[in-house]
C-alpha cells in the first residue's frame, strides 16, 4: 500500500460520512477553523483509498482518528505517523493493529446520535426545559462566562477538551444558582459546513447532581443546533457510563457505534 497526506476536504468528506456515526468529530474537523490544526494520511491501493487517519494538534496530546481497512492503518502507523504519545479513538478491529504500535489500555466507549426526523425535530418536547425557580436561571454562554467555566471545570468530572476557542466557536448553556454557575453543557465541535456537531464538556458541580441540570443544559444546547440546521449531533460516553446513555436516551439520541479510546505510548 502507498500511504499519501491528503490535503483537500473534498477527497476526505465523502470517506468519513460514510462511517458518520463514528466520524462525527473528524467531520467537523474538515471546516477551516480546525482543519489548521489537523493532517490527514489515507493509504491507497490501485489508486483507491483503503484508509484513513487524522491527526489534530490542537491538543495535547495529539488525537489520532482512523477508520478503513486495517493494513492501511497498519501502513499509516509504520510510516507516516510515529508520535511517541497520541489519544486515539478507534472501531475494535483496528485494536490488534494499533498493539503492534502502542502500549495501552483500550476503554470501551459508545457513540451516540440525535437526528431530524422528517425536517422536523424528532424529539421537540423533550428538547424543551422546563421552568426553574426564581433563584435558578438557564443561560446561553458567552466568553465573558469563561471564568465561571474553568472555575466550574476545576472541580473535575468534564472538560477534558475545554478552551477558549470551544466556547467562541461552539455552543453553551448553563444553569445558575443565584448567579453561581452549577451546571453546564456545550460542544466540541459545530460545523455548519458539514451541517454536523459533537457535544461535550458536560458537567454539573457535586454538590448540586441528581436534578436533572445537566439534562436542561444538554437539551438547550441540541435545540439551538437542529434549529441552526445541524443534521447530526454526536457524543462520545463510557459504556460502563449506564446513567449518562439513560439522560441522553431520554433526550432522543440513540446508541450508534461502539469503539474505543486509549492514550499511549509508541513501543516500537
């Protein structure tokens, strides 16, 4: 297999959606303001594609996405990628072929989907917040919330991805308590583009879980995005996570495709 850098969104986007349950995220990753931070490889075979894999920088470390065949991943990997530490995110056949590579850890995780159904919104009632109390109210987030949100990140439990740049490009609400910020959801990715989003950085502080906070935050946030025209919004959850698929199964996504993540360490 010839392994080659692909450098035009228009010769990755019609690989990644079809595999779009699991490639949420990469395909949000082809709009200009991520693509910046990413570099493709595909591994070509008669002059077909046969694989492909992502690399984005903007974090540390560096995240690594593949989907395709598993000798092309194979030929990736023993070429073209050789960071001594990445974060993957991979289906479970290519687990054996990533082992000849990195050390790690494999945890199972679960992607999960809400869609339109019909041009309407499949889930309208369950996407609308019911009312708080006087003292409670739900907010959209802007930068000027940033320091409310790393205070409320700080007390663990979410936003592992979180950074300026999430919330001026993303989407965020929150929920207050007499003006303290005790709960929150958002987005990783928002591309209107690729009509696709990737929800993330949820979290609700301990003192205040078990109220169904962050489930009014996740369902203002999905609300704004299927009316903004987004077709598919995807999440990624632990499937040992049984509480946190239930909230979202409340709210109207469903189960889609079961894959793994690991942070390791090249062994060869």
């Amino acid at each position: 297999m010839q392994v080659v850098a692909l450098r035009q969104p228009d010769h990755i986007r019609p690989w990644l959606r079809a595999d779009r349950f699991f490639a949420d995220y990469a395909l949000g990753d082809l709009d200009p303001a991520h693509f910046q931070f990413t570099e493709w490889f595909g591994a070509e075979e008669n002059g077909e594609l046969r694989a492909v894999v992502m690399l984005y920088h903007d974090l540390n470390p560096s995240v690594f996405f593949a989907t395709g065949e598993a000798r092309g991943i194979e030929a990736i990997l023993g070429g073209a990628v050789k960071l001594p530490r990445i974060s993957l995110s991979i289906h479970e056949e290519h687990l054996p072929v990533i082992a000849r590579f990195y050390r790690a850890e494999p945890v199972p995780m679960l992607k999960m989907a809400l869609l339109p159904d019909g041009g309407r919104w499949s889930n309208t009632n369950r996407l609308k917040p019911r009312l708080l109390t006087d003292v409670r109210r739900l907010l959209r987030l802007d930068v000027s919330h940033m320091p409310l949100l790393e205070e409320l990140y700080s007390q663990g439990g979410g936003g592992d991805a979180f950074r300026r740049r999430s919330l001026e490009l993303g989407v965020f609400y929150g929920v207050f308590d007499a003006g303290r910020l005790i709960s929150v959801a958002g987005t990783h990715i928002v591309s209107d583009n690729e009509h696709i989003a990737a929800l993330g950085s949820v979290m609700t502080h301990p003192g205040y879980r078990g109220q169904g906070l962050a489930t009014m935050a996740t369902s203002a946030v999905c609300k704004e995005l299927l009316e903004r025209g987004v077709e598919l919004i995807g999440l990624s959850v632990s499937r040992s996570n049984m509480a946190a698929i239930r909230v979202y199964e409340n709210i109207g996504f469903k189960r889609r495709v079961p894959f793994f993540e690991l942070r390791p360490v090249r062994a060869c």
